[in-house]
C-alpha cells in the first residue's frame, strides 16, 4: 500500500495524484473509487494502466 495524494475539481480531466513526496503521478489512471465509511474513514482505490513484457515456458500435455 502506498500513501497518496488525490486533488480533483470533480471532473477526470481535472483529477491529480500526487505521491507522498509530492510528485505529480504521470502514469495513465484508468479508475479512482472512493469508499467512506464512518466511523472509520475513507479507503481509495487508484487503478493505473501499466505496460508490462512477460517470458515465459510453455509445457506440452
């Protein structure tokens, strides 16, 4: 788990995270979704689109 910084104006386009030194996240989001419950806070989930290479082995059988 990492500690964020989400400001937003309330549109995606006007949607900013930031990481916990304060730099801007410039890796593509492609979801936020906010969950409050009281009495205990709010939890947020920031999903971003990453690009990835895999090798691997393939067994017949």
């Amino acid at each position: 788990m990492k500690r964020l910084k989400i400001v937003s104006d309330g549109t995606p386009h006007g949607t900013r995270v930031y990481d916990a030194d304060g730099k801007l996240i410039t890796a593509p989001i492609t979801r936020i979704c906010w969950e409050i419950t009281a009495p205990h806070g709010a939890v947020v989930q920031v999903e971003f689109l990453a690009e990835i290479e895999v090798i691997g082995e393939v067994q017949s059988g």
